[in-house]
C-alpha cells in the first residue's frame, strides 16, 4: 500500500546508535561515579552520540548527489501567467498560443498556472475535469499539452487542470517531454482547506482528494521536483526533493489576495535558500470579477534568494535564463549538507526506503 505521505520528518537520539555500544559506553563511565558525577555523565553520553553522528544521517536514505544537467546546466525558462475565463476551449487555445510564443522566444522550459483550463472553484471542479489517462478526446488540456511540447521541442510543466479518476477528482499537473510523452503525472498533496475570519474561507476537500506521492522527474532540463500551490508551504517536501537531486522545484499556484501579498514571495524564496537550488512558481493572472481572485507575480527564484524575474498581476510571459552552476557555487559557499546534526533530527524518504526493501 503507498503511504499516505512519502516522507516524514522525527527527532532522532539513542535509536539511531548501536545500542551494544551505547551500554558500553555507559557501563564504562557508570563503573566510576565518583570521578564522573551524574552532569558529567549525561554531557559525555550526548558527546558520544553527536561524535558517532555523521552530516549525512540526517536524511535516510542518504541524499543523493546532483545530477549532472543537460547542455551544461543552462536554459530559459517561460512561466505563462494567463488569463482564465468560463469558457474551455478558449483557455486551452489561448494557452497553446502562450507557449508557443515562449518557445519562439527561446524558452526550452514552460509553466503553466494551477488550474488553467478553467475557474478554481469547488463548483468547476468536476465540471472540467478531464480523464488524463484516456487521454485523447477525453482530455484535451493534456492532448493540447503532448502536442505543442512535441511539435517545439520543449519540456512542459503543464500547470494543473481538475483530473477524474474512477470516483475521485484531483488537482493534477503533468509533464511532458520534447518527444510529448506524459513524463509524471504529480496529483496535489496537501490540499488548500483554509478558513480566515473575514478574509477568506476555501476547503477544496470538498471536491478533491489529496495525492500520496511526491513527484520528481529527469527531464531534457535537468531534475524537477513539482508541488501545486499549497504544497510549497510544507517544507519537507521541497526538503524531499532536494535530497532526491532536484535542481528546480516548480509551484504551479493560485495564492489570493489575502495570503498572496504576506507569503508567496516569502514562501518561494525560503524553499530556494533552506535547499540552494532553484524554485518557479507560475499563477494565473489576476481577474477581479472572478470568484476566486489570483495574485499573481509569477516568479523565478535562484538558490541564494535572489529574484531573477517576477511580473505582477496581469497576463505575461516572464521569460529568464536558468544556469544551474549557481547551485554548486552556493553549496560550495555555504556547504549546509556538510553541516546538519544527524544526531539531533533526520527527514525520512518513506518511498525511498520502501524501494530500497524491495
């Protein structure tokens, strides 16, 4: 059975040390408790286990190293803040325009919005939802997707369109290759279920159902991890995907004009600094007569923080050069993997773990 949630994060002491060599350890220094009163004691038994204690215990199973990138690590991205209204078939014309356009411009990567093809709300959920698996007429986002990636050569991280599955509906994005094979498929795992006295109240557990796997695929541009809006605030999951190699984690999002001006920049720079790596988001643009009012300002942040390019809250194209050298060049300036206490917490890839067994 896959587990609710692929990782977990736990404070870890004793547990993680052979315990024949703990009780002899403390054997030793309890044999002579005149010359080792009982502070001594406990600062010599949590010195021996800091001393056993390696960097790299801190994630289990051990991180794995970066990959080495495609075309030396350097390319333009394109995220594609559109403008979404009722009508289907316009949103995925116009959303094939966009990218077009962008991979005219250069841009070998493209993001989409969350929830393009149609209005975010509870209501439209099942309205446009599209069976992605049969694909074909029965989903044609997706179809329109596999197309323009193949026909420009591009890779694609499609944003996210509602998907039905048997009973269930999902907040789903898709990624597709240059060749326009469906790569991964990353259905949203913690879902937006917010209620803000006066402000904003939204539960998409209503409709929805929450996805159970982390999501992170090679592609022609390097190793992408991908979360969908509410997700980037849950930290160990973009702490997940750094440990699994990402370079860039891409946030299809919709913030709102209430948590969008307090936390959307500050959510994206944080999972850049706290991974060294780099983090895009892309939102629809902003319609002030919609039900549900995007923020906007889709981003590109690199792994020291910076803001490499930003629009605000109008459709466009931001279109910016990635280079994914700047990773190992933080690293190497502020080697954080060399530094973590695996003696002290440790983040767990349940599914990496769960493989390794079998």
């Amino acid at each position: 059975m896959t587990p609710l949630l692929s990782y977990s994060l736990r404070v870890v002491a004793s547990a993680l040390r052979p315990k024949s060599s703990i009780a002899s350890a403390v054997g030793r220094l309890s044999a002579t408790p005149k010359r080792f009163p009982a502070n001594r004691l406990r600062i010599s038994y949590r010195n021996y286990n800091a001393a056993m204690a390696k960097p790299e215990d801190a994630r289990s199973p051990p991180a794995l190293p970066l990959p080495s990138a495609p075309n030396g690590g350097k390319f333009k991205i394109a995220l594609c803040q559109l403008s979404v209204t009722e009508n289907k078939e316009r949103n995925i014309a116009h959303a094939r325009d966009a990218i077009e356009a962008a991979a005219d411009n250069g841009a070998q990567l493209v993001v989409l919005p969350e929830i393009w093809n149609g209005p975010y709300s509870n209501a439209s959920f099942p309205v446009y939802a599209e069976d992605i698996d049969a694909g074909g007429s029965a989903s044609p986002s997706t179809s329109m997707l596999s197309e323009v990636a193949r026909s420009k050569g591009i890779t694609i991280v499609g944003g996210s369109i509602s998907e039905r599955s048997g009973d269930h509906l999902y907040n789903t994005c898709c990624i597709f290759g240059k060749d326009g094979e469906l790569k991964a498929k990353h259905r949203k795992i913690h879902l937006f279920d917010i209620d803000i006295p006066g402000k904003i109240s939204f539960m998409e557990s209503k409709t929805l159902t929450a996805g159970n796997t982390p999501t992170i695929v090679d592609t022609d541009v390097g190793r992408i991890g991908i979360g969908i809006c509410y997700d980037i605030r849950f930290q160990e999951l973009a702490m997940l995907y750094a440990a699994r190699g990402a370079h860039l984690i891409c946030y299809p999002g919709a913030f709102n004009m209430t948590t969008g001006p307090l936390h959307w920049e500050l959510l994206q720079r944080a999972r850049a600094i706290d991974n060294q790596l780099y983090v895009a988001t892309c939102s629809p643009a902003r319609d002030i007569n919609a039900g549900y009012v995007a923020w906007g300002h889709s981003t590109l942040v690199a792994p020291f923080g910076e803001i490499v390019a930003t629009t605000e809250h109008e459709e466009a194209t931001v279109i910016a050069d990635i280079d994914y050298s700047r990773i190992e060049e933080r690293r190497m300036n502020m080697p954080l993997e060399k530094q973590r206490h695996g003696d002290l917490y440790q983040l767990v890839d349940v599914s990496r773990l769960d493989t390794a067994k079998h």
